[in-house]
C-alpha cells in the first residue's frame, strides 16, 4: 500500500513538473530586440540604453539576473553607479550610455537565459575646414565612435575616393580604425571643395539608421598665394618713390626758374 502511494506521489511530482517545465521554457524569455533573428539592440551615444526581457506564461516577482559579458552588471566596474534596474518593469537602463557600453548583455529568469547584442550607433566628425598649399600633403583625419565602425569618404557630390584613386591615401588611424585618415598627396586647385566622411556599421546593415556623415571644405592656396602681398607693398613703394621723385624734379625745377627771373645786382 505505502508503495502504490509512493508511486502515485513520484508520479504526480513528475507530471507537476514537467507541465511547469512546459509552461516556462525558452520561448517564455522575450528580450526587447530591434533585430530579432541576430538578437541586437542598437542605441545612440550619449542616450539612454534600455534593455528589457519580458517574462511569459509565469507569475512572479523574481528579479532577472542582467549581465554584461557573462558578468553580473553589478561586479562590472566600468557601469558602477552608472545604471539602474527596474524589477517590477524588468528593464536595466544607463541613463546615459556611452560608446564603451555596447557589448553583449544577457537576462536571465530560472535558468533561462537570453543573449542581447548591443551596437553603439556610429558618430563622426571631421575638422569643419582644412587650408592647404598648392603642390603640398594634405591630411584629413576623421573621429569616429561607435561599435565596429566602417569608414568611407566621398568628394563633392558623387566622387568616391579610394585608395585607388589617383594621389589619395587612405590610412588607419592609432584606434586601427580603417580608412580614418584621408592623405592627399600633391594637392591641386582642383582638389578644393567638401569632402564627406560616412560612417558605418551593423545599425545601418540591419536597421534603418542613418549613415553617419560629417564634411571638410578644402581651401587650397596657390603657390604664390603668399607672395602676391609682398609684391603689392613693393608696388605701393615703388609708387611712391615714384611720386616723391616727380614731386622734388618739378619742385627743383620751379625754384631754378624762379632764381633766372630775379633782377641782377649793379
């Protein structure tokens, strides 16, 4: 008798958990994604990120578990005191994220646990002018923040400029960030204009992000751009070396005339 009812309980136990099993699986762990089937959050520097996993098919008031490269947010020093967990909305939120805060993130809820791929949307920026000489090497670097950012540069309207293009160099810079600095070698008057730097990454691939851009005019002196002022002071001395030498001739000129009609002395 105690045996059969050791059985029935054995067997109850299984059957409970087993449909509680069923009524919270993988499925019942929803992460807030902007691209589901590669599991990515995106979000703009400076802005606030918020990650949030809502939980299905289940009551209660547990907390999630949120961590930072299989770390819990809350031994990582580089968000200390930086974020905030909302539990009853399941939201961790940095109210004011920066580019170093992508990374991937993980929620996790009775052992389930779901990845969250967070991109840093890409920012540039370039000096808003750039002078250079005629004939001289122009350099042109390009800022960048963001996650995995893919640099290009465009000049005018259409022109894209390569390292195949004629005379252009691009370089990475000391971040390795490819394509950062443009190098003009042997700079003409045709070489002025505005040049655009266009930034890149998996925000624009699988969102609907704007491309990062930001634009350089050029201005290119020519070669005796600096001599011009120099000639125009020799030209104004020479003038009036010229001025002072016609004044004194007709001056002198005037008083030897002036001397021949005075009256001779007896």
């Amino acid at each position: 008798m105690e045996a059969k009812f050791l059985a029935s309980a054995l067997s109850f136990l299984s059957i409970f958990l087993a449909v509680h099993a069923q009524s919270f699986g993988p499925d019942s762990l929803v992460p807030n994604y902007d691209h589901v089937e590669r599991q990515l959050k995106f979000y703009d520097i400076r802005t606030p990120l918020v990650l949030s996993c809502n939980v299905k098919n289940v009551e209660s008031d547990d907390p999630l578990i949120w961590k930072k490269g299989g770390v819990n947010v809350t031994d990582v020093p580089s968000l200390r005191g930086r974020f905030k967990l909302i539990h009853a909305e399941r939201k961790f939120i940095i109210d004011r994220a920066e580019a170093h805060d992508d990374g991937d993130y993980s929620c996790e809820f009775k052992g389930v646990s779901k990845d969250i791929h967070v991109i840093a949307r890409v920012v540039v920026r370039v000096p808003s002018n750039a002078g250079v000489v005629e004939g001289e090497k122009m350099m042109i670097p390009c800022t960048v923040l963001g996650s995995n950012p893919r640099l290009s540069w465009s000049f005018g309207n259409y022109t894209n400029v390569t390292n195949s293009t004629d005379r252009y160099i691009l370089k990475a810079d000391d971040n390795k960030i490819e394509n950062a600095i443009l190098m003009i070698e042997n700079v003409t008057l045709d070489d002025r204009g505005d040049y655009k730097c266009h930034g890149r990454n998996e925000a624009n691939d699988y969102a609907n992000s704007t491309v990062a851009t930001d634009v350089v005019t050029v201005r290119v002196k020519g070669k005796f751009a600096a001599l011009w002022p120099f000639l125009g002071i020799c030209a104004e001395v020479l003038i009036l070396c010229l001025i002072i030498l016609i004044y004194e001739k007709r001056r002198n000129k005037s008083e030897l005339e002036e001397s021949d009609t005075d009256p001779q002395e007896q």
